[in-house]
C-alpha cells in the first residue's frame, strides 16, 4: 500500500481561487490607476483651457511649445490626443468624460472602484458619462449651497447623467418674491414642478394662490400614493418621500364650478383690463375710460355688465346725447361698438364673473392654525374656453394686491406666492398701456412681499421687459418640431448665462420631470445653471377625487360670505328709475298740455258759441224792435186814417172817480195812511 501523492498547488482549488481573486484585484487597480491618471489628466486639462481662457482675455500671445508639451502628456496620460484650445469646450467634455468611462474590457467603472481611487472623494461622485467636468459639478454644488441661517425650498438634485445626491438644487426662501418662470412644453412635468414649490411654500407657512387650468393640480389636497417607481426615483435624488396633504381652499371664477364663488365689480375691474378682454383697440380703449369718468362722475356704480351696457345705452338715446357731447372724444360711433362688444361678451357667460360680492384678495393670505400657509387654488375647468377673461381676472386679482398690501421691503418670506398659469394668455394682443401696467405691478410688487411666477411654454411668450424681473427660472423641455419652434428654442437659450452645457441640445433631450435651472441666491445673484432631476410632490398627482372637494368647499367658512350673490341698487336701477322719472315728467307734461290745448278749444268753442248766442240774441232784439215799431206805426197809421170822429163817453164810475172832489179825498186819504201829510 503506498502512501497518496500531494496535490500540486496548480491544482489546489484554493491555490486557483486565490490566484484568480490575486488577477482580480491586480486588474481592478490597474483601472484604478488608469482613471486616477485620466482624473489627473483631465484636472490639468481643466488648468491649461482656464489659462488660455484668461491669456486669450488679456491679449496674451498665442501658447508656446512647453504649453504645447504639457498638452500633449496630458493627451498621453489620458490616452488621448491633444485638444485644440479653440475647440468646443462641450466637445472635450464629453472626450475627456468618454476616454475614461470604461473599466477593464469596457466595463463601466463601478462606484466602488472610483472611491477606491480616491478615498478622499464623496460617495456620490457624478458618473463619467455626464456633460460636466468634475470641477463644474463641485462650482454648481458651491453656487447652491447657501448659509446655514436661510430657509430653502428643494427643486432636486442635480443630474450629470446619473443624479448626484450630494449637489442638491434650491431656491432660497427669501428670493421667492423675486418672481420666477416655469416653462416648458405640454407634458413635461410643469404642473408637478408648480406642485412641489406649492407644497414646500405652504409647508414653510406662505400662504400660496395657483390657478388649476385643468383640475389635476387638486391633488396637492389629499396624500400621494407611493410606488416602487416613485420611491426609487426620490431615493437616487436623496429625496426623504412621505405622502402629505397641504391645507387647500378651492375657488371659481364667477361661481362656475365647485369652489368659492370669486367675483369682481365692473369698477374694480377697470377700463384697462376690461377693454383687454373685450379686444378693443387704443381709441376704444380711451373711450371706455370715459364712459368710467362719467359713470364715477354721477354716481353711477358700476357693478355688472348689465350695469356698463346701461350707461352706454343711455349715453347713446336720446335723453344722453347732450352729455355724450359733453365727453368730448367719445363718440356715438365708438360708443356702438362697445356696446356691442358688451352684449356678445355678456351672452357669451361672461356676465357671471362680474357682480357683487366682490372678492377680497387678502383672504388668500391666510394661514392654518397649525401655522401652515393656505394653497387657495382657483378651479377654472369651466372657463378654459374664455382664455382672455381668465388670465386678465388674474391680472386683477395681482393688481388688487398690489393696492392693498403694505410696503414690507427684503422679508425673510414671502407674504403671497402667486402662479400665473397660462401666462401667453394674459400678452396676447396686449396694449402698451395694459403691457406697461403689467411691468409696473411685476417691478413694484415685489416689495409688498409678494412674488410672482409666471407658468408657460417657453419664455419667448413672456415680453422682455416681464422676463427682465424673474430672477428664478426652471425650464423644462422644448420640442422643435418646425423653424418657428427652433427660433424659439435659440431664443430661449439666449436667455440663459453661460454654462457647460449645449443648452440648445439638452433643452430637447431633458426627460420628463427634468429641467434647466438657475435661481437667485441669497446674495441676489444668479446660480449656475444646472441640469436638475426635479422632486416628487409628496400630494396626490392626479385631481383629487370631486366628493372631497365638494366637502371641502361647503365647510369653508369663506362660503357664507361669498356663496349668494347681491344685487344691489347701482347704474342700471339708477338710470331706470331717472329714466322712468323723466317718463312720467314727460308723461305729466303732455297730459297738461293736452288739458290746456283742451280747455282753449273749449274756450274758444265757447267763446263762438257766446258770440253766436250774443248776435242771435242781437238780431232777435233787432227782430223784435223792429216788429214793435211795425206794430207801432201800424197802430198809429190805422188810428189816423179813421173816416167817423166821435167823442168818447165814459162809464159814470170813470166819471166818478175822475172827479176832482173824489181824487181830493183820495189824495188826503192816502196820506194820511202813509204819513205823507202835513201834521
């Protein structure tokens, strides 16, 4: 029996194993040396573009030939060629980040062996295929970094092709009425970015007001859902996700739809914003405002559209035209017009926006009794098809702030953020006056505390004069699809400081939730620009469902005082009861005259009826006396022409009594009777 031969250490297993695992890490730190060098490379690299950017800005002469050998070891270390100086900055990123991208047989390098190369780094260092250099992604993580003392909101983490949690993107609180834009095309996520500012805001106890162009911006009021998609998302961001309701108010314009009715009065509207909405021209415009000066003038309150059209209608009839006159540059001409832009407005459903209760824009600065700001959303599903109303009563409701709010200089929050959603709306076919009246709210309000964000596609829609004062902007992807959209996207990139992006490149490839950003810091001055994966509302991101938001709306306390709408005596039962007054003037004036033109025609029948009775009377006299004195002369002319004369007798008492003893006694009788005799 003989003894078992050892095996040889070539067959050992353990011996294999150890060789293999001895071949590993021998192989791991030869790529591990070989990224060191191409980092080493690439940081000289950096040096050498820095010096000849800084020599070509002082006229320096052109690089000599040690510059020129420095260039090309580093080339060689990185396993490279040399770049140009005057080659595209973009471009040697991208070769520098490409030339040490792979491991071993193309591997990609794993986070594990980049912190072995250099223990010093943080953990999350951005991967090797991003757009940035290493020093850019340390100078945007510097230019979001702000003091310890100030309050920020979280926009996300910045995105160097894979997220790098450690250079978080924020906007200091403070800076928040410094206004700002978010743009971006249809279904980019700018609804979710508008979201997530909402919530933070709220949550920091500043109130906020948003408009909810399509309603899915409800859902800031119930919990999010979590999912393993969206938690994956918010963990590579370093984002600490929890659902959370923020203390929501719904709203409607006019009372059309399920939130708290919001209504204006004609007179607080204005002749500007009015005519905005109605397409008027500069002429119109001018003598809209007149017709306000007349109305204010005679102490006509303009409520409702029922109440302007009545102004107008009487300024244009009959009983107006001498004052219409008296207007000077108003005339009937381009009085009609508005009149009939008015009536199609009014049964267009217009009507409904205007009237009384008028809304008080500082119920939208309140707070919960936790301390939590209030998110008043304005539900305007019902309106969508009256763009230009919409976004001018936003403009109003901004300007009513601007009237009622006190100056409050730099606070250390805002007192209001307001998000003007559809914001091309409100300059489409604007006015210069209407545009210089935007511009001076935006300038000015910003001192009241309040700060404004305009929400749209891209900030081309914005004038320049507006996009001068927004100091804030995160824009989300562009599409261009036609030569208009390519103007508009080099219009958009023209907007922007210089970074190390292809800006024109990268605004089409952002992803959707992703943005180009840059803010103002506390210091007031522009951040770098950063490509940003944005954070995930913690609120539901979808509407939230309609029985919550009926319930919602009946138990705010705001509904008693704005839920039934008052008609109030104002211009139209003013000029109807005048008008009617003058009615029944002219009523009373007429029946007088026609009782005095009655009463002289009687008289003057009466009077020919006198005069006819007075001759008829006359004649019948004449008749008469003229037959007496026919009778007479015949009597006298048969009474001499008798042919026997013969004495009269008379009787013996005529005898008697015509003797002169018997009237003797008679005389002395009767006076003795009467008292006529001598005593």
């Amino acid at each position: 029996m003989t003894s078992a031969v050892p095996d040889s250490p070539a067959s050992d297993p353990a011996v294999a194993a150890a060789e293999a695992e001895l071949a590993r890490l021998r192989a791991e730190a030869e790529a591990a040396e070989a990224q060191l060098k191409a980092a080493q490379a690439k940081a000289a690299l950096a040096a050498a573009e820095a010096a000849a950017a800084k020599a070509k800005a002082t006229a320096a002469p052109a690089p000599t030939a040690s510059s020129s050998e420095d260039e090309s070891r580093i080339a060689e270390a990185s396993g490279g060629t040399a770049p140009q100086l005057g080659a595209d900055p973009q471009s040697r990123t991208q070769g520098a980040a490409g030339s040490q991208a792979q491991g071993p047989a193309g591997a990609p390098a794993s986070d594990s062996t980049k912190r072995e190369q250099n223990p010093s780094e943080p953990a999350t260092q951005p991967t090797q295929d991003g757009p940035l250099a290493a020093p850019e992604v340390e100078k945007v993580t510097a230019g979001y970094t702000f003091d310890a003392g100030t309050a920020t909101l979280d926009l996300g983490a910045l995105l160097n092709g894979d997220p790098v949690p450690s250079a978080q993107i924020r906007i200091p609180l403070p800076m928040m009425n410094r206004h700002g834009l978010v743009a971006g095309a249809t279904g980019t996520g700018k609804t979710r970015t508008l979201q997530g500012l909402a919530e933070q805001l709220a949550a920091k106890g500043v109130p906020v007001f948003a408009a909810d162009i399509k309603g899915d911006l409800s859902g800031v009021a119930t919990p999010g859902e979590p999912s393993e998609k969206l938690l994956a998302r918010t963990r590579a961001i370093g984002q600490d996700w929890k659902p959370e309701a923020s203390v929501t108010e719904y709203f409607a314009l006019g009372g059309v739809g399920k939130g708290v009715p919001v209504r204006a009065t004609v007179s607080g509207f204005g002749p500007l914003l009015l005519s905005k909405v109605l397409g008027l021209n500069d002429t119109q415009e001018s003598s809209l405002g007149l017709v306000f000066h007349y109305a204010d003038a005679n102490g006509l309150a303009l409520v409702d559209l029922s109440d302007l059209r009545a102004v107008l209608t009487h300024l244009t009839g009959d009983e107006g035209k001498a004052e219409l006159k008296e207007l000077g540059g108003l005339s009937a001409a381009t009085a009609g017009v508005i009149l009939r832009e008015l009536i199609t407005f009014a049964d267009a459903g217009a009507d409904v926006f205007f009237g009384e209760p008028e809304f008080d824009v500082a119920d939208f600065i309140r707070t919960a009794p936790d301390g939590r700001g209030v998110i008043s959303l304005l539900e305007v599903p019902g309106v969508i098809d009256k763009p230009a109303l919409f976004s001018t009563f936003l403009m109003y409701l901004l300007a009513e702030l601007f009237e009622i709010l006190p100056e409050v200089g730099d606070a250390d929050k805002p007192k209001l953020v307001f998000f003007f959603d559809e914001a091309h709306l409100l300059f489409k076919d604007a006015s210069k006056d209407f545009l210089a009246a935007i511009v001076q709210t935006v300038r000015l309000i910003r001192s009241k505390g309040v700060g404004v964000f305009f929400v749209t596609q891209t900030p081309k829609d914005v004038p320049s004069d507006v996009l001068g004062q927004l100091g804030s902007r995160v824009q989300h992807a562009l599409r261009a699809f036609t030569p208009d959209d390519a103007k508009a996207l080099r219009a958009t990139v023209g907007t922007y400081p210089k970074s190390g992006y292809d800006l024109e490149r990268v605004l089409q490839e952002l992803g959707t939730g992703e943005a180009i950003v840059t803010v103002m810091s506390e210091k007031g001055a522009p951040t770098p620009v950063a490509w940003t994966r944005l954070r995930a509302p913690q609120g539901l991101m979808s509407p939230t469902p309609e029985p919550a938001i009926v319930a919602a709306v009946n138990a705010s306390p705001l509904l008693a005082k704005y839920g039934t709408a008052i008609d109030r005596e104002s211009a139209r039962e003013i000029l109807a009861k005048k008008m009617q007054a003058a009615d029944d003037a002219a009523a009373a004036e007429d029946a007088a005259l026609a009782k005095a033109k009655a009463d002289a025609e009687y008289a003057k029948q009466k009077a020919a009826i006198d005069k006819q009775q007075a001759a008829a009377d006359k004649a019948s006299a004449a008749a008469e006396k003229k037959a007496q004195q026919e009778y007479e002369r015949l009597l006298k002319k048969t009474a001499g022409t008798t042919r026997t004369s013969r004495s009269s007798q008379k009787s013996p008492i005529e005898q008697i009594l015509n003797s002169k003893s018997t009237q003797t006694i008679l005389g002395g009788v009767i006076r003795g009777i009467f008292g006529t005799g001598k005593r």
